[in-house]
C-alpha cells in the first residue's frame, strides 16, 4: 500500500461558516453535560499534554482528550447515543425498541444506553465486523443482526426495520427528512468539549490553534465544528479532517461539492471510520468550515496507536484502537509525509502550533490491538 496520504485543500475565499437553524437551535440549546453527570460511574475523561511527543514532531503544544474509558465502554460514541435515547423517552415514555446500524461502537452504546432504561435494543453490523466488537453488543443484551454488506447496506437494514416493525431508529448519520436524532446525538457529544472549557480554553479565544478530527459518517466532527464556531465564531481554531484513504467520503463529497460515496476500497483498519456514503447534515457544516482534508494510509494509524502505548518518555501511556488514534495519525502525516510540506506550510503547522486531537476509543478489539502495537511500521 502507498503510504502517501492524499488530500483536498478547499479554496481561500469560500463562504464564512453558516450553521442551520434547526439543528443549531437544537446544538445549542441543549446541555448533555448536566445529563452525562447524573449518571453513576460518571467522570470528566482527561486531558493529557504530550510534550514530548510534540517536541518530536516540531510543534509548541500537543493535547489529547482520551475518551478510552468513558462510562466504562471505551468509546465517545456513548454520549451522543445515550442522550438521544434519554431525550426520545423524555418525549415518548413507554417501552420500545430502539434499532440502529454500527462497525461497532455506535451499536454498542445504543445497546448501553437501551438497557440503561430497560428496553430492547436490536443492531444492524456489516458482515465484516470483528467478533469482539459483536461480543460487547451482545453482552448489554442486544440483538444482533449481521447484513450481508458494509455498512451503508447495514443503515439500509435498519433503516427498514424501522418501517417494518416500528422501531426507533436511533441513527448517527443524518440524510434528506432524517435530521432531528442526529443533531441529539450530535449535541450529546458537547460534553466531552464543556470538560474541557476551563483546562484549555478562555473566554474570548480557544487555546489551541489546529484540531485534528478523524470522521466516519462525520456527525462527531461536525460536532466539534459546530461548539467552536458557535463559541468563537471570530477566533476558531484550524480543522484537519482525517480520513482512511481507502474510505474518503468527507474528502470526496468537498472536493466534487455534492454528497459522495467514497471511491476507495473501504479495506481498512480503521473499522470505526469505515463509513462508505457520509452524513448529509454533518457534511454541510463541514464542508464551510475544515481547512484540510486529509485521507491516510493505514500505517499513519498504527504508528500512532504505538506511539500513544509506548509513550515518549515522561509522557502518559494512552491505550487507543486504530480509529480512536486516526486524529494524531493525521498529525503524524503532516508532519512527516514530504508529499505534503508544501501542505502544511499553507495551512501554517509549525514549531509555535498548539494542536488538540482526540482519541475516540479503547481497546475495543483486543485481538486487532494486540497484534497493531507490535507490528513493524516503518512511515
């Protein structure tokens, strides 16, 4: 496999950042923070500053927000999950049974969250999905479903399950009439962003200059975007969107400027990034506001999986699963992919850079993990 990364820079003089109406009446009027904190085994998850992985890679600040554990089911993907599901029942009381399609985490946190209020839970996965992540579905009682296709034909699948059953479909892409659940789980995802309003941030500017948001369907990144724009909508940091190469749908859909299915081979390690087609809604903002998308060779994702479980020196050990890592795995291109020097010196990553990434997910397939920390990589 090629390991140059690929990417699209979007033109200068586009548009300012607009954000929808209804789903920012949505995003900001919510509090997912004063929900998150009502529920046992519930703490802020750290912010680590790696400063001797940034020194190595020639910039000022390096800082992760580590979602490995949080609420004990090692994904980020339980917040936007569970506050859907909380807000739906607070409209709609009663038993139901929620449904959704997943590569793993989303399901899982949706089967979380249903049992949490003692209803069923049945999750569409893509015949490829690996057995662990299956396993810790089903352990929160959920049924499980596996579709004979990746994972847009599992959105189809659970998409007429919806219509055929009556179930709630508790969805985190968004397409044409299906916007409202994913703008709940996307305002879910604000909390791990308030944790950090007072470790990092003040009150007229944000303390970092680049974010690195690894996407799948893109609604978590269109998540960030949208709390920093509406924060500071005249001091916004620079995002880079990360994307596996052989599954760059975000890339591709702004490069042509109309929603597009990835042209890769969606052969990927980076299973929870593994989205062919990507969400309508998130894709809008992020079209308008990322200043470069960049799509990765898988090894980009590995180094950085390694680099974050065999620390540089003093640094924080940080267990993280191959999506979970894909942000600094972007990074990690930048900085050392010559393709791209010309790249980085337009979007201005240098030696006085304060760069947030995030790591999305623990250990979530113990079999892949293993084997990914001791692989040779050589990028």
């Amino acid at each position: 496999m090629s390991q140059n990364s690929h990417y699209y820079l979007p033109p200068e003089n586009r548009p300012r950042i607009t954000l929808d109406k209804d789903f920012n009446k949505i995003f900001k009027n919510e509090d997912p923070l004063a929900y998150h904190s009502s529920i046992r085994n519930y703490e802020p998850t750290p912010l680590i500053n790696l400063s001797k992985l940034a020194k190595s890679l020639n910039i000022k600040d390096l800082y992760l927000k580590d979602e490995s554990a949080r609420f004990r089911q090692n994904t980020f993907k339980i917040l936007g999950a569970s506050f859907a599901i909380h807000k739906y029942l607070e409209s709609n009381p009663g038993r139901h049974t929620f449904c959704t399609a997943t590569d793993g985490n989303h399901g899982r946190s949706v089967a979380w969250a249903a049992r949490r209020h003692r209803q069923k839970a049945v999750i569409f996965v893509p015949k490829n999905t690996a057995k662990s992540r299956i396993k810790n579905i089903k352990k929160l009682r959920a049924k499980v479903i596996i579709v004979n296709g990746d994972y847009d034909r599992a959105v189809m699948r659970a998409r007429a399950a919806e219509r055929l059953y009556g179930y709630v479909l508790i969805q985190d892409t968004s397409w044409e009439g299906y916007a409202e659940i994913p703008s709940i789980i996307s305002a879910g995802y604000k909390t791990m962003l308030l944790e950090m309003e007072e470790l990092l941030h003040s009150k007229s500017s944000p303390g970092i200059d680049f974010v690195f948001l690894q996407s799948g369907v893109g609604t978590w990144a269109s998540s960030v975007v949208a709390y920093y724009r509406n924060k500071y909508p005249r001091s916004m940091p620079k995002f880079i969107l990360v994307e596996p190469k052989e599954s760059d749908s975000m890339l591709a859909s702004s490069r042509n400027q109309t929603l597009t299915r990835t042209g890769g081979t969606q052969e990927t390690v980076m299973a929870g990034l593994n989205c062919g087609t990507a969400s309508l809604q998130a894709w809008k903002i992020i079209n308008e506001s990322v200043d470069l998308f960049l799509a990765i060779p898988d090894d980009y994702a590995i180094k950085a999986m390694q680099n974050l479980y065999y620390p540089f020196k003093s640094d924080t050990q940080i267990f993280a699963g191959e999506s979970g890592a894909a942000g600094l795995a972007g990074l990690l291109a930048l900085c050392n992919d010559e393709s791209l020097e010309k790249v980085r010196e337009r979007i201005g990553l240098n030696e006085k850079s304060r760069v947030l990434v995030f790591n999305t997910e623990g250990v979530t397939d113990p079999e892949s993990f293993e084997e990914l920390i001791s692989r040779e990589i050589e990028v």
